[in-house]
C-alpha cells in the first residue's frame, strides 16, 4: 500500500461518493489514484496528511455528507502538534515537512498559511481589482490592482503563478474569499507598484478536467499580450504623452517563470522587447524568476506527460535533440550562445533583455529546481560574463509553494521575499 522509503507526504481526502478515505495520488507511491493534489476538489474534503513511516496527522474536523458523517479521532498518531499547525507559526510548519518535493508540500503548505489570510482578509480585500481580457482566448484575462495613489508614474508588476504547466489561476480555488492572488495584488499595491497578475493558456489535463490545449510557445505570447495590452489599452487609452514611460517589471513564479523566462529568451520575442526600450509609454527594466525550473533534466517522472505535451517533439524538427531540450529557457540561452560565441553587455542590451533577479527558497527542491537554476546561471556566465545582468538572492526559511502565499499574512520572515522585490526595482527605475 505505502512505500515507506518515500519521503512523501500524502493528503488524504474523503471520497464522500464512495464512503471511503482516499489515500494519496497517482504517481506517488500511495493507494488509490483518484484526485490529484492540486486540484482540491471540494466535493473530496481534506481529512490530513500520511508521512512516510505510517503514521497520520489529521485536520481538526468532521467530515458531513447527507449519507454519513465520518470522525476524525485527533488523538490517533498524530506526525505534529496541533500547536504546529496555528496560523502563528506557520514559517515553522513548512520547515518540519519531511521532503521538498513539490507535489507533496502544496497542500500542507497552502494549509498552513491559509488561517493567516483568513485573518487578514479584510486588509487584503481593501486593495480593488478590475478584470480586463487581454486577447481573444477566454483564458486571456487579467486582473489589476492599482497602487494605493492611482498615480499615472507608479511602477507596474506583472506577474504570472505557478501551475505546472496544467494549472493554476489568478485567483486560486478552494481559498475563502478569493484571497490567493489577491493578496499579492495588494501587497505590492500597498507598497506603491500597481500589480497586474494574468491567466494563461494551460497544457490540457484530462484527469483534472483543466487546460486549454497550450503548446510552446503559448506561454512567451501570453506574456507578449499581456505588454501589448498593457501598452497599446491601459496605458495607451490614456492620452497623457506628458509622463514618462513607466517603468515594468515581470515576474514568473514556477511555470510562470518558465513563460517568462521564453518571452525573454526567444528570438520571436526580440523585436517586441526592442520597441520596449524605446516606448514612450512603458518600458521594460527587470523580470524576477521566482523558483523556476530553467531545465527539466531532473523532472519528477509523473509530470512527463505534461512535459511532452506543452514540448512534443514535432517542435524541435530533428531527433538529435528534444523539444523539451531545445526550447526549455536552458536551451534557449544554449542556442543564444550556439549562436554566437562571445557576447558582451552591450550586446546584451541589444536583446532588449532587462535585468534579472534570480530568487530561489532554501527549501526549494534540488532536483527540479536548485540544479537546474545552477545549470542556467552556469550558461549565462559563458554568455554574458559573470553577474552580467543577473543577480541571485536566496529566500530564507520558504518552500517552493510558500512565498506567494505568505504575502499579506503579516509573517515578517515570510513577506521578506516581496519586500526584497520592492527594493530591487527601486533600484532600476528610471
């Protein structure tokens, strides 16, 4: 039933249909494939979590469906504390997991910090969002939450969530009151940047019923439309030629920094972040990759198909080399460098790439992403020379899930992050 060399920790769910406890997810070593980690189906209530010597900590609740009525007993071989779940210490929490591994933090993660949200929902709430649509696809709409001043010359950052290239949404469900992204909005927001954060096109997904068929390089146009939206509508239905540009920042947490990452790196993408720099609206001073997986070398085995199906191999028009490969932001910096050998900072410029900020938590997962983000910074040293455009800052105390939910929870160490993003653009606005 249970792989006790896993260093997994599997939530349990209560499948009501079935009236039976639901152990765990396809492709984790556990009993039972029914509901995938990330989507939360309400209609399957999270009992708890399943660590890997067996024993079970259990959410303080009973489960009610019109058929039954299960309870939890919390006394029975609890892995923590109730007093480690409360919203206080929630940047404790996450540091007691027993692995890194993605797919099995979301969840404790997202449970530790949503008491915290709940009880800041009212601060969180006082910053508005206005939805726009930024192209034709249904999928292509964003929200803005504007600085507290409204003024016309604040900063503006982008940002795209994570998802593993199948999921994910501007606002996450499953969180009361719409809290997840809207926490983030107002966090920047409040410190003076008006955030946009966008809906992209997702890799389809059968089993958790998401996606919009996204095949590379869905995701760099996505993040093109968004700038040319930003550009030409928001800022260009204002009329006023007498402010300067403003100043724009992207940001790509997980599989949005992948997307960014191609918008950035992408010959498609050239001539658009050219006629940025000489914009008289907006332009383009920095993008933050906030723990992306650069390359896929060290993938998980379960996200293969996902992997292949937003890169098929139909992309890279050889069998000498992977889609995947060829056209991960590692690759796309490998053929950058492939394509000239020597590149100094004034050619750099000349891509239109702006600076970047490297950011990757001390619990991120070596593997998917501390390796890879090595690999790629190793690459960038060959081809722009070392700390050329780039700098790396490493995240005290946070997971690769956390650091977007920490903001707006008042935690000081797990808002450092976002305030370390505030700092940095102070310093490359115009």
């Amino acid at each position: 039933m249970f792989n006790r060399k896993s260093k997994v920790l599997a939530p349990i769910f209560v499948n009501i249909k079935k009236r039976r406890l639901v152990f765990g997810l396809r492709g984790f070593g556990i009993l039972d494939a029914a509901y995938p980690p990330m989507s939360m189906p309400s209609k399957c209530p999270l009992l708890g979590f399943l660590a890997p010597d067996g024993t079970m900590w259990t959410t303080p609740h009973i489960i009610q469906a019109p058929t039954f009525t299960l309870k939890v007993p919390l006394q029975q071989r609890q892995l923590f504390r109730q007093s480690d779940l409360s919203a206080d210490h929630a940047m404790d929490t996450i540091t007691k997991f027993p692995s890194t591994a993605i797919a099995s933090i979301f969840i404790p993660t997202v449970e530790a910090f949503k008491p915290l949200l709940v009880a800041n929902k009212s601060e969180i709430l006082s910053i508005p969002s206005t939805t726009y649509s930024y192209g034709q696809h249904k999928r292509q709409q964003l929200d803005v939450y504007e600085e507290c001043t409204h003024s016309k010359s604040s900063p503006i950052i982008i940002f795209f969530y994570g998802g593993g290239l199948n999921r994910g949404d501007k606002i996450v469900p499953h969180i009361p009151s719409s809290l997840v992204y809207h926490n983030l909005g107002a966090f920047f927001a409040k410190r003076g940047v008006t955030t946009i954060v966008a809906d992209y096109r997702r890799v389809t997904d059968v089993a958790l019923g998401t996606g919009e068929d996204a095949v590379f390089p869905s995701g760099g146009e996505d993040v093109r439309a968004v700038l040319e939206w930003l550009e030409s509508t928001y800022l260009g239905s204002s009329n006023n030629n007498t402010q300067k540009p403003r100043d724009v920042f992207l940001m790509g947490n997980s599989a949005g920094g992948v997307h960014v990452s191609t918008y950035l790196l992408d010959p498609r993408f050239d001539n658009q972040r050219r006629a940025l720099q000489g914009s008289k609206l907006c332009s383009l001073r920095g993008a933050v990759l906030l723990s992306v997986p650069l390359d896929f070398k060290e993938s998980a085995p379960e996200r293969s198909e996902i992997l292949h199906a937003y890169w098929p191999q139909n992309l890279s028009g050889t069998d000498q080399q992977s889609s995947l490969d060829l056209f991960c932001p590692t690759g796309l910096l490998r053929t950058r460098k492939a394509r000239k050998e020597s590149m100094d900072i004034s050619q750099f410029a000349d891509l239109g790439i702006p600076k970047i900020l490297v950011m990757l938590g001390k619990l991120d997962p070596d593997d998917e992403i501390i390796d890879p983000n090595k690999r790629f910074l190793s690459l960038w040293e060959e081809c722009f020379g070392s700390g050329q455009g780039i700098e790396v800052v490493w995240v005290e105390g946070h997971n690769h899930i956390s650091p977007p939910f920490a903001l707006m929870t008042g935690d000081k160490q797990g808002e450092d992050w976002g305030e370390h993003v505030v700092e940095w653009m102070k310093t490359l606005q115009s």
